[in-house]
C-alpha cells in the first residue's frame, strides 16, 4: 500500500507489509468483542480505524463493543461509533463531553462502569473483565524490535498491550518525535509476586521509554495525521481567580504553621477544568518556587510554568496536546523531555506513590454537603455528568486533600453545598479542605456539626447561607445522633430544584 | 515505692525510682490535653492511670480530655472516663460496646472524628491535631535502654511515643514474656523523606521489636495486673454459617476461574465480629493449606487455625487477647511467635501493602444499597453504632473486596438492602461482591441497574425483594439518568421504620 510513512515512524522494514487502510483494520472488530484504545481524555488517542469502523456499521454491520479506554477520548470514537450505537459498555471512565454517548449513558442503552482509574489496569491483569479483543494503540513511532514510541497520553495503553489478542497500531505524523524518551512505562507484577513501585522523587524513571509489544503481535498499521480533538479550556472568570487566591492562602498558612515543608511545596496533583488551571496560574504569580506535580493529567498550565521556571518536574499520564501546549513545546522540546515524565496511569494515580510522596490534592466536586461528603459524578443523583476518575485516588491517599468549586452553579439556582450529597462519591473521611469563592472551611479534627457549621459559614454562598443554617438548626434540635439529618427533609433543596428550577425559596 | 516489678519487667535499675501510683501519674494529666493511649479494641490499653484520672475527675477535677487511641479500648477507658464526662473528643475511631460514651457521641457531647485508621498515624505526625500531650502505655516490659516491649496491641503506639510530651508506662505484669520478639515496629518517614514500606510477603519483618522510647522520656511507670477487658464473641448462627459457605464458594469459583493464584490464596483481611469468625472457622474445614491472613485485628478463629496447621502466617496490629487465645498461646508459644507479626496500625491498613500483596478484604456493613454502596458507621444515617474504621483502607486497596452480611436485622424487620444507603462510607466503586445468606452477587463490571437486578435477587431477603423491585422498575420507568433514584422516595424504607418500627408495609 502507499504510505506517507517512513522509517522515522516505522523503524523495521517487515512492518511496511502491516500497513492497511482503516477500513481493513477495522474488520477484524466484530460484536461483542472488548476494544481497547489508547490515550487517555483526547490525547493520544486513536482515530482512522474507530471511524472506518463507525461507517461500516452505519452502512450494516451488525457491531456494539465494549469500549476500554484510558478516561475520555475524543469525538472519532465517541461521536461516530455513539452516533451509529457502537457502544455497547464503557470503562472506566467519561466526561460529558460527547452529547450521543451522553445520552446513550443516561437512557441506559449504554453500559457504564465508573470506576478508580487506578484500579482498572490491575483489573484487566487479574482477568476480571475478559480478555482485551482488540487494542487500538496510537503511537509516534514503531521501534525496529516493534516496541511502541507513544504520544502525548499514556493512560492504560500498555496494559492493553499486553493483554490484546490483536493489534492495530495508528501511527500518527503529527506526534513530534522529539517526545521519544519523555514516557516512563512500567507494569505492575500481580499478587503474589508485586514488589515496590520503585518512585521516590517526582521526576524518578523507573521503566522503559517504550511500550514493549514485538514484531509479532502487530496486525494492523494504520496511518494517520489527524490532530487530537482537544476541548478549549474557558479562560479564569474572576470568582475562579478568587478560589485559586485562597487556595494559595491555604498553602502559605500550611507551611507557616509547619504543617508542610518549608523549603519547597510537596507535589502537587490538580484536576481537570479552569479551575484547575486558574489555580495553576495563580501558584505562577506565588512565591512557590521549584514546584512539582505528581498529576493525572498536565494541563495547558503546566507548560506555561515550566516555560515561566516555577515548575521543576511534573509527572501525569498525559498532557493536553493544544496548540497553545504544541506551539510551546516545539519553541524548546528539551526543556520539556526533562522536566515531564509521561506514566501509566495505574502508576500516576497509585495509592502507594501518592501517598508516599505526600502529594497535595486538589480536586472540584460537582457539590458536597455540610458534612464533608462530595459528589463528583451524579446531578441530582441520577444523571451522569462524568465519573470519579480519579478523584478518588488522590483524594483518599494525599497529604492534604482539598475540593475547591464556585458555591453555586447554573447562575445561582443550584447550590454546590447540600445537606446531603444527592450521589456520594468521597466520604468524609477523604477531605481536609473545602475552597469556594467565599473562603476557606479546613474540617480537619471537626466532629460532625462542627463541621456543618465552618462549611456553611465560610464555602456557602450568602443566598443559600440562612437555608443551610435553619436545616443545620432543626436536626441539631430534633434528631438524635453523631451526623444528624433528617431522611424527610435532607433532599429537599434537590427537589425543590427538579420541581422549580431553582433551590431557593420562592415567596 | 513497693512494687512487685522486677528486673525481668522493668530492666535497668534506674527506673524504679520512676514507680508511683496511678493518683500520681494521672495529675499530669490536665483538662483540654490530647491524651494518647496504646492498644487497639480491648487489647494493649492502658487500665490504672485512666480508672485514677477518673475518680479524680469524680473527686471534683477538672478536666475533660481529648482521646486518641488506635481503636475502641476497653471499660478503664471509656466507661471510666466516660461516666464523669472526662472525654471532650475522640479519635480516630469507636464502636458501640460503651453505653455511656456512645451515649455521648450520640448526643454530641463528645465531639467523635472518625477516620480511615490508616490515615491518624501520619496525621498525628504532620501536625494536623497538635501535640500529644500525654501519652499512656502498656507495655510487658521495659529493656534497659528505655525502650518498650508491647503486649497484644500495637495500634498507633509509636507514634503516640514519638510524639509525646510526657510518657506514662503502665508494665501489665500479666503479658507473657515470652511475646518479646512478635512485634514489629516501624515508622514510616514524613514526606518527601519517605520510601517504600518493603513488605513483600506477610511475614517479612522490617522494624525493630520494640517501641523505641529511652530512659530519659519515661516520666512515670504504673504497674498493673489488669487483664485486656475482652468482648466475648457469640458463636456462629446458622445464617453466619451459610455466609461463610457462600463465601468459601466464591473463592473457590476465583480460583477455577483463573482470577484468583492456583497454588495458594493470597492473604486474607477478615473484619471484626461473628461473620468474621464464622468465615474464619468456614476456612478451617474448607480445602484451602497455606493460609496467611494481612488483617486489622487477629480474632479467636485464627490462633484456633493456626494450631491446626491451616494458617501459616498472620500479620494484624493486634490480636484478641480473650481467655481462650492466651490458653492456646500458653500451649505453646514458640509456634504462635513464629506464626504472627504484630504491626503498627498504620502498616497493617496501609494502602501500599495492601495492594501489592494483594489482599482478599471481608468486611461486615450495617447495610448496602442496591446500587453497590456500603454504611460502616450510621444507624439510619445519623447514629454512630461504630466508626468506619480500616474497612476502607482494605475495601479500596484489596485485589478482591467482600461485604458479607445477615439480609435483615432486628428479628426481620430492617432489610440491609436499600435503594440508597442513609450514609455512606463506601463507594460503589470499592466494592467487587456481596454475599448474604441469601446468595452471591458479584457486580463486578456491571452497569448500575444491572448491579441493582443482581443484588436484589442474590443478596436481598425475600420479604423485602418485592419492594426493593418496585422501586427499581419505578426509577427505571419514570428517572433519566445512569443510575436512578428518586430523591422523593429513596428513603422510604428508612422512614417507614422510624415511623413504625419495620421496614415492612403494614396491611
């Protein structure tokens, strides 16, 4: 077949034989089979082969897959095959990013299993879920021992590698080869023959550059140079600007109180979303020097501070390849080589390296309660948004743990701060500091209603204040109990919202 | 001061000058102090200086303290000091064997944190809570540099001791002797000094055999003869019984399966309680040889199969020390010293050896949903019965996670199947399978409503299978969204037992 590719991208010459149209590759999909896909959220994910596969169905072959991924993948998977119903499950992880697979969740035509996004990778080992059918990888480059150069998103790609029974390898050119060496990739042993993950500094390598797949087991190459369908990140809005400030407050009182080291921060690990990146923005304007992160994702952020010299190392299982991340990578690929290191995601997201480190967590719910529970996945209880990915890794294994979020959602009808949690994703016993807008409530060493109160008074936005403290005062009053609540009243801002449209009392 | 100590308790002659009374000892003690204890649930707790700080609180003291213990320790403690309103707050955990501090929890007049127990340990040293002011140890012996040699509990003693402004020694001349040497201590490094706990197999020893103390730091000894105030386990019922079966089965079914190693179990972590020992006496007669158990606390069932050959190593940080383990342990103590390692609690619960061994997690709820959550901790989500405890550290690490529990309780009128938990300490995405004595249901990469299909039908009591149906075809019918629920009914099996004393619809 004719191919743009050269032995930049495929180093063995017996590959060039292995190379198909998408079409061809994707026959050997059939219903029912377990597809797994590179990248993790639209990076480092593949394309050709998940739309020449869309197209075959909507012209009637009969084909739903079981869909393992990393977390989120990008619209060549989840638009065309959720378009064409192509999805017959999903693991372990989706954002609400694509509308026809949203749907198809929340109407239960497609089954979704939200799970830790560090425990799926073991669980593919221990046999748990069937064998992995069909990998579909996208690499930068095949080695000549037919090892794979993988991009900007590592996630569960060498699990799925090393489980597959068949392999079709995207090669995509627009991956700067350059980024050769940035991966470390390492596989856990299982039980009982596990020793340590052998990370004790956030920048540590402790596999190899590649993922190790042979000549053999390649089936397909298939080629590609469509960029990743990256989502843009809003710029911070000022209340965005005000919770980074206080998070920042939250960290300098920390290490003046010598509850954190005091020559540098800890590592850091920071969710997804502008949050997030308001955050990452603000720690540039700190006085923080030489910070790290042990993170899941790498967000535009990241490079503007390693490019600003205020971030020494960070280590993810994946960056957000935008053009602004391109455009600044390829001013100095040097500069990033060193300063990144690209993981598994099972390593970034491990219990045992997070909490060794003493990684700071910060995280945003999608609401919690004056208890200290949080959701991160259910509106209203029922309806997923996205999963808890792995926010609860990091959560329950941090050295300090914090969810930041603006008090109120959807223009001020909603309150993120709740009696109960309509869907609870983090129990109270994951979180030492609640951050909104309106300040700083820190539950460490709290009872119950003690609680209560330093949440309502400091994250609580002022409109929904006087609600929260009257509910807090009747089952203070009226129930017996540690974590007083009411079964009759505890959902009734929720339910006020689905019957009104709005939390708030209307006179 | 007389004392019936000698120099095979106390071995440096420097400090019998250190010997006073409990009176003495306690009037260090002053009102707001964070008071540490040794021990962990009624085993290794100090007895004298607690019953003396009491009487002097009785007496007209002032002084209400802040109590930080490994677990629940026994009556000196609680009952003692609990009666004279002597406790202020309480960490990390507790359980309702104490009517009168329960009663105090319940009411809010002690101020209960509940915590993973993995997590107090590194807490106390971060300097989240404060100092330890006082801490109080019961020890078997003293060695001549100083250092403590422990009993049957180890729970957070070394750090309590790393941390603790003044030290209190209460030498229990009732601990055996012959225990020196079962103890391994070890304390993990602050971050970012910390490196990898190396445990690889539950009988690796990686610390010291004592608690490392030195003269200098003891400021008073106590001696006792106060025996360990141990909670007799009732014998299995027949439903206990069944469990045990339904659970045996399921793991040999893992292991037919592939998804469990063929030569051997990996180890096991068994909860406190009657379903615990139930399950324990179920291994015993069942084919599994080699057994080795990495578990919280070693109850009765384990000294029984580790005399019969059928336990080969167990690790805990404490074990049961009723009158039947010290009978079993006096016949013949070499065989239990080399069978057993007692660890910090906060090695024995720790995320990192967990996972890498890869431990089997059986674990007792007060209920679960249909949907995949577990309560630990709240009767009708507001009334402590006992804290979490380490079910999470073990639930959220283990290689195979377990909820085993009766379908109903109080004679049948409470079903422990719900349509959603009225609190919730365990997410869905922690737990791989439940058994009751109704069945098995293993949800494991099962979509919501399929999961709630299959617990009800496996796990739930026939009386209640029918409502709990009703409700799930209900939301099926009338809730969009992944996982239905409606707020406005969720509860109404809660309710209507608070309303009427079952759960049951009244004709």
């Amino acid at each position: 077949m004719r191919t743009m590719l050269d032995a930049s991208r495929v180093r063995n010459p017996e590959l060039f034989a292995k190379i198909v149209t998408p079409d061809k590759a994707s026959e050997i999909i059939l219903d029912g089979m377990n597809v797994g896909v590179s990248g993790f959220t639209p990076s480092g994910y593949p394309k050709k082969v998940t739309t020449a596969l869309a197209e075959a169905i909507s012209k009637g072959k009969q084909c739903r897959i079981n869909l393992w991924t990393g977390a989120s993948v990008g619209p060549e998977i989840e638009e065309n095959l959720g378009v064409v119903n192509g999805i017959k499950s999903r693991m372990p992880y989706y954002a609400a990013s694509n509308k026809s697979l949203k749907e198809g969740i929340n109407s239960r035509r497609v089954d979704y299993i939200d799970q830790h996004l560090s425990h799926f990778a073991q669980q593919i080992d221990y046999g748990f879920y069937g064998n992995v059918d069909v990998a579909i990888i996208e690499v930068a480059a095949i080695t000549k021992e037919g090892n794979l150069v993988l991009g900007s998103g590592v996630g569960n790609t060498p699990m799925l590698v090393k489980h597959a029974k068949h392999i079709i390898v995207e090669v995509n050119t627009t991956i700067p080869l350059s980024m050769e060496g940035m991966h470390d990739i390492y596989l856990c042993a299982k039980p009982p023959y596990r020793r340590e993950i052998p990370i004790y500094h956030v920048g540590d390598r402790i596999g190899s550059p590649y993922v190790e797949c042979g000549l053999d087991r390649i089936e397909y190459i298939v080629e590609s140079d469509i960029l990743d369908h990256v989502r843009t990140l809003t710029p911070p809005k000022p209340c965005q600007v005000k919770i980074a400030e206080n998070l920042i407050d939250l960290l300098e009182h920390e290490q003046k109180m010598g509850r954190l080291p005091q020559d540098k921060l800890l590592p850091l690990q920071s969710g997804v979303g502008s949050i997030a990146n308001a955050v990452l923005l603000g720690l540039d304007k700190s006085r923080f020097e030489n910070l790290e992160m042990y993170s899941e994702i790498l967000q535009d952020a990241v490079f503007t501070l390693i490019k600003n010299g205020k971030i020494a190392k960070a280590s993810g299982c994946a960056f957000t390849p935008s053009s602004y991340v391109w455009k600044t990578y390829a001013e100095n690929p040097d500069l990033y080589n060193k300063r990144i290191v690209l993981r598994p995601l099972d390593i970034s997201n491990h219990p045992e390296v997070i909490r060794r480190l003493g990684v700071i967590a910060l995280n945003t719910p999608i609401e919690f309660d004056i208890y200290g529970q949080a959701n991160s996945s259910h509106i209203m209880g029922s309806s997923m948004m996205n999963g808890i990915g792995g926010s609860g890794d990091y959560m329950r294994n941090g050295y300090l743990t914090v969810f930041s979020t603006e008090s109120t959602a959807k223009g001020g009808s909603i309150s993120r701060i709740v009696p109960m949690v309509t869907h609870c994703d983090h129990t109270e016993h994951d979180t030492h500091v609640f951050i909104t807008e309106q300040g700083i409530a820190d539950i460490r060493g709290l009872a119950p209603t003690d609680r209560a109160k330093l949440i309502i008074e400091k994250c609580a936005h002022p409109d929904y204040r006087p609600m929260l403290l009257e509910y807090l005062r009747y089952v203070e009053t009226h129930i017996k109990g540690h974590e007083p609540q009411d079964l009759q009243k505890v959902f009734n801002m929720a339910i006020r919202f689905q019957a009104t449209g709005t939390m708030k009392l209307i006179d």
